[in-house]
C-alpha cells in the first residue's frame, strides 16, 4: 500500500485560498519560487481593475457640475469658488 505524498499547497494573498503550486505562476523574486497570487487572481485582476475604474467614471458623472468627488470629501472646483 503506497501512500501519496501531500501536495504543496501556497494561500494566496489575493483570494486567500489554499491552493495547489501548480496554479501559481514560478517566481524567482518569491523565497518559494512562485508568484503570491494563484493563476485566476493574476488572469481576474483587469477585469476587476476595469470594472472599478467603469464605477467611478459613473460616480463622478452622477455629481452635480462643479463639485468633485475626493475620496468621500466634497470639495468645489478652482472655477466655483472664485
């Protein structure tokens, strides 16, 4: 009866799944020579970077004209307070 050995498994630091080091890209610039991210994290981070970028670009067009949208603080353009 032979036993398998245990699979290597890395969490990654996006998702923070344990997953197996076959879906994390090699890396020499990691101590354990793959990437801190799995393969899907890597291959969604666009989409997900598109998609926020769609949000704010709706957000700031919803504001009314001449205010802008700094991180949650209203502030008046250069235009409207002189």
């Amino acid at each position: 009866m032979s036993m398998q050995p245990e699979l290597a498994t890395k969490i990654c630091h996006q998702c923070h799944e344990e997953r197996p080091l076959a879906v994390f890209f090699p890396s020499s610039l990691y101590a354990d020579g793959f990437t801190d991210r799995c393969k899907r994290c890597v291959f969604d981070s666009p989409r997900r970077e598109r998609e926020r970028r769609e949000r704010r670009v709706q957000h700031e067009a919803a504001a009314p004209h001449g205010v802008i949208h700094t991180g949650g603080i209203l502030a008046l353009t250069h235009a409207e307070i002189w």
